[in-house]
C-alpha cells in the first residue's frame, strides 16, 4: 500500500506540503507488516523517531506530514 500526495496513492493524503509524491509503503511480510520511507527529504516518523524501515506493532503511531495513523493489528 502507498502512502502519499499523488492521487494514484492507495492512501492520498492531500493539501500537505511535508508529504512526498510517494511517501512511504506499507507491506504485509510474513505475520506482520512493515512500513518504509521513499522519501529522504520529507521524514516518516514512527512513534515519534524517523524511520527509513520498521516493524509496526499494534498501537504504533505512524506520521506522515500533518496526518497521524494508528497501527492496528487484528488479534488472532
């Protein structure tokens, strides 16, 4: 899944000047999922430290530009 302002983004985020054209990706690897910066000029932060690739664990705090995303992962 591709995060960022271009309207092709499976999640577009718009009217945001600190997300890139394609800002990060979310991926399912194996049991569970990992997200990765595309960008080096704009920061994608987890839990507040910027990343370039991390494991996401459930009620992680992802931030691209102004937005702010909770991970969650179904139990089970």
């Amino acid at each position: 899944m591709i995060l960022g302002s271009s309207p092709r983004s499976d999640v577009y985020l718009i009217n945001d000047d600190q997300v890139a054209e394609t800002h990060a990706v979310l991926r399912a690897a194996g049991d569970h999922c990992e997200i990765e910066a595309q960008c080096q000029d704009k920061p994608l932060l987890v839990n507040n430290a910027t990343i370039r690739l991390a494991r996401l664990r459930h009620g992680d705090q992802i931030t691209v530009g102004r937005t702010v995303f909770v991970f969650e992962q179904r139990q089970g």
